[in-house]
C-alpha cells in the first residue's frame, strides 16, 4: 500500500521556485528528454531519410519490431518546401536563441542522412494525431500533442540534435543535444546511453516477476541505486510493496540517495517496509542524522546554502531527509523520538550557519527569492521540532 504524506519534499519547493520564475503567460515548451523518450517509446530506431519527404527506412532497431529496410512514413517529419539542411542552420550551432525563426522548423537533410525515431505504434481507428500512417500502422510522438519533433534526434557530423526551448516564452528550436546525464552532443554517447536506458527497462521487467522476493528485493535495490529515472522510480514503487524484505534496501539507498526527487518516495517506501516498526525505525534514523548535523554544521562556510540549491547534493538530501523523518515521527505520534527531537532542535538554533530567527519572519505569501524560501525552510526544521514535542506532551498527557 503506498502511503501519502502530507508534505511536499524539498524538491518540490525548488521545482516550483523554478517555475515561478517564468513568466505566467509564458506555457512550457515541449523538450526533447533521451531518457524519457528512450523509456516511453514503443519503437526507437534509427533511420535514414529517402527522397521522399516523411519517409523513411530503418538502419537499426533497438526497440519494437521494426527490421532493418522496413518503411515507414511520419509526415509530421516532413519538412517545409523552403526547409533547409542543418548545415545551412544560422552559425554558430550550438543551443542559442535563434531570432530568424530556422531553426524551429523541421530540416531537410541530404537523401540518406540519419535520424533516431522514438515512436508509439497505435492501430488505425485511433484518435487522430499529426503523425501519418503507412499501411494500417500509425507512428506518433512519445508525447503526443507536444508534437513529433520532440521524440527526435536529427545526426548531422556526428552530432546529434534535437528541438528544445532556448528558454520561456521562446519556441523550441532545432540545436545541439547535449543533455543530461550524457552532457556530450556525440551520436555514439547518445547511443550508448540509449541502450542503457532501454537495458534497465529490461532488466527492471524481468525482476518484478522474479519468484524469489528475498532476490526480487536486491535486484530492485541495485535498479533504484541507478541513474536512469523512470526505472528508479518503478523500483522504489515496488520496493514499497514487497513488506520487510525491502527494509535493508531502502536504507542502502537511503544512504546512496542518487537523484533529489526521491527523498519523498523514500521515507514512504521506508515506513511501509518498517510496517509496525515504522516509528523505532524512522527515530534510529533521524539520531544518525543528528550526528551527522552535528559532525557537519560546524564546518559549514558562509556560502554553503548554495549547496541547498543543488538537487541531488549530500547537504540538499541529507536536509529534505531530516525534515521529513520528523515530519513523519510526528504524524505517528512517536513519543519516544522526543528527546532526540529536542536535541535536534536545540542543537539547530545553536548553529548560526543553520538558523537565524529573521529567516521565519519575512513574508513569503507572495513569493520570495531562492535563497529567502531556503533559510525559510531551514527555519521550519525548528517549527517541525517545536509541533512534534507539543504534539507528543499532549499525547503523554492524555490531553
């Protein structure tokens, strides 16, 4: 059973920090992501253009049933009569704002240039979409109405590019794909990461019909430790599931956090592997965590908050960790946590680097900068402390 907590982890509060920052009538733009598309895709091969526009013949196929030599036909991969190759793209190529408006239209590459396709195959009598069909086959975009040229990568020199926003309210453009983890336009990384993604997804789909769950549990540990978002976050799912025997994985990777937006699922998988000795469990955790603040705190520099503006830093989860495992003593009433809550939350105060009374002061109702809602948060540790023991004296005392 997944548990829902009532919290939002501190990725929530830097992921809509960054949203707020865009203008209110300026929508998100649909981006390319390898990951997701790789993940989501029914279909990803890479083709070659042919001499007729939105045609295109298969080179490799890495997933679905496509074979090499096989046709198929997207028009909304058709480009315009006045298209240009990528070669002709205003200079230089890398991702910028490009004010001429090429850039954002699909490209006519030489006959027999490459392209990786991320496809989903539907039958015909489906909604209507802009992808075409060939036969009784209908190619569509990984995001549907995003459109087909975000599930995408046009090659091009060995490099690889693919349509993304230079920023909000800009249109997606056509530039260089150096993205996240792979951080290099190189076809043969983008390639190498491809197949590691769609590997995982195997692998992943293999164990959860693995029929020893002491096993099932360790493979789906090792997945969540990896890189590869969507397989991680499959595996926390199923972890959550599997009672117990997930207890000694969740803390591995509790203790290997590997991505910033896990923290939440984290404790939530936690707590139900713990089951009803989610409240010991959670408490031995938040002391550990205690002497790491106190190993830590006096060694912290005056810049170090911007260490809480990096998702996925040791400071960042070790934070969001803390605030919700008392978050969560709270919610089940653990009174034996409060003295080590109270340790926590005078030790807090005492740390010039780690509280300042001003911080809860301000008023941050109709926003506030980055760095103001961070030392707000930080300040909200102690107001979690102070409402756990308030909320533990009157549970003691019966009133």
């Amino acid at each position: 059973m997944r548990l829902k907590l009532g919290y939002p982890p501190l990725a929530g509060l830097m992921i809509l920090l960054m949203i707020a920052a865009i203008p209110v009538d300026a929508a998100l733009r649909p981006s390319f992501d390898l990951d997701d598309c790789s993940w989501k895709a029914t279909h990803v091969v890479l083709v070659k253009t042919t001499s007729k526009d939105g045609v295109f013949s298969v080179v490799k196929s890495w997933k679905g049933d496509l074979k090499p030599a096989d046709s198929l036909e997207v028009l909304g991969l058709k480009p315009d009569k006045d298209a240009v190759p990528i070669s002709s793209y205003p200079q230089p190529r890398q991702f910028q704002y490009d004010s001429s408006g090429v850039s954002e239209r699909i490209p006519r590459q030489p006959v027999g240039s490459q392209m990786i396709l991320f496809l989903k195959r539907r039958q015909e009598g489906g909604p209507t979409s802009s992808s075409a069909s060939i036969g009784r086959v209908q190619w569509e975009s990984v995001y549907g109405p995003a459109g087909i040229q975000v599930s995408v990568l046009w090659v091009d020199e060995g490099k690889a590019f693919c349509f993304r926003p230079f920023d909000n309210p800009w249109p997606s453009a056509l530039s260089e794909c150096s993205w996240w983890p792979a951080r290099s336009s190189d076809v043969a990384v983008l390639i190498a990461r491809i197949e590691q993604v769609l590997r995982v997804q195997r692998d992943l789909a293999e164990t959860l019909v693995f029929p020893n769950e002491d096993l099932r549990a360790r493979r789906l540990g090792r997945i969540a430790l990896g890189d590869v978002y969507h397989a991680r976050s499959e595996a926390m799912e199923a972890l959550g599931k599997s009672g117990s025997l997930a207890l000694p994985e969740v803390l591995q990777i509790m203790d290997q956090s590997p991505s910033f937006d896990d923290e939440n699922q984290l404790i939530q998988v936690f707590v139900g592997a713990a089951g009803e000795d989610s409240g010991r469990q959670l408490h031995a955790r938040l002391q550990q965590d205690l002497i790491y603040w106190k190993a830590i705190a006096p060694t912290l520099t005056p810049d170090w908050l911007g260490q809480l503006t990096e998702p996925g830093a040791p400071l960042f989860v070790k934070f969001s960790e803390t605030k919700l495992l008392v978050q969560e003593l709270d919610r089940e009433h653990y009174a034996p946590a409060t003295p080590t809550v109270t340790e926590l939350r005078d030790f807090w105060v005492s740390q010039p680097r780690l509280y300042d009374r001003q911080w809860g002061e301000r008023d941050l109702s109709r926003g506030g900068t980055g760095l103001e809602e961070i030392q707000a948060g930080l300040f909200g540790l102690v107001k979690d402390c102070d409402d756990f023991v308030k909320h533990a004296g009157i549970d003691k005392t019966g009133r």
